[in-house]
C-alpha cells in the first residue's frame, strides 16, 4: 500500500500549522484575548503576519481539542469571544515549543556547516 503522497500532505500541512499553533498558544499564555486581538497582537509580537482565514479556523480546532476554552462577551456593543489557554493548551504548547527548538538547532546546525 502507497501511502507516501498523503503522510507527505499530513505533515506538510502539520509543519504549516504548527508554528501558528505555537505562537497563538504562546500569545495565550499570560492572557485571554479575542480573536481579533490576537490577529492584530502577531505582527507586533512576532514580526509576521496572521491572516483571519488561518486564524479563526485554527482558534475553532484549538477549542475543539480542549487546547484553549472561550467565553462570549459583549463590549462596547460588541459582541467578543474571548480565548483562555486550558492545561492541555499548556502541554501543547510546551511540546511544540521542544519540537521547534530541535527544528532551530538543525537548522542552525546546518547553516553553520
């Protein structure tokens, strides 16, 4: 059985998402924010650029998994829904933080060769 074509998409698609993943989950860490903060919070934090159509679908999949937990607000006439980090966010968060870190050190390794 040829599986290579989909387990080469699965991890692609997975290298893509995870650094996302990371660095919302890292945003989260210290504070609730609502969706659109947190689009508006990457490029100052990070340098890089969070569209909405990656955002939102990953924010929904986060809450699905029991990774982050919401709260619906209304402010300012508003209405908000609100993103905390849950314990399981937190172990997530931390072994993706292990598998970037490898990443870099290859990386770095490699360049420096």
């Amino acid at each position: 059985m040829y599986i290579g074509k989909s387990l080469a998409e699965n991890e692609n698609r997975a290298f893509k998402t995870s650094l996302p993943e990371l660095l919302i989950l890292k945003l989260l860490q210290d504070q609730e924010m609502y969706g659109y903060e947190i689009v508006a919070a990457f490029p100052r934090e990070t340098g890089l650029a969070l569209a909405e159509g990656v955002a939102y679908p990953l924010l929904h999949a986060l809450e699905k998994d029991g990774a982050l937990k919401t709260r619906r607000a209304v402010e300012k006439g508003r209405p908000r829904i609100y993103y905390t980090i849950t314990a399981r966010g937190l172990r997530r968060l931390f072994e993706l933080t292990d598998n970037w870190n490898r990443l870099n050190r290859a990386v770095q390794k490699l360049l420096e060769a």
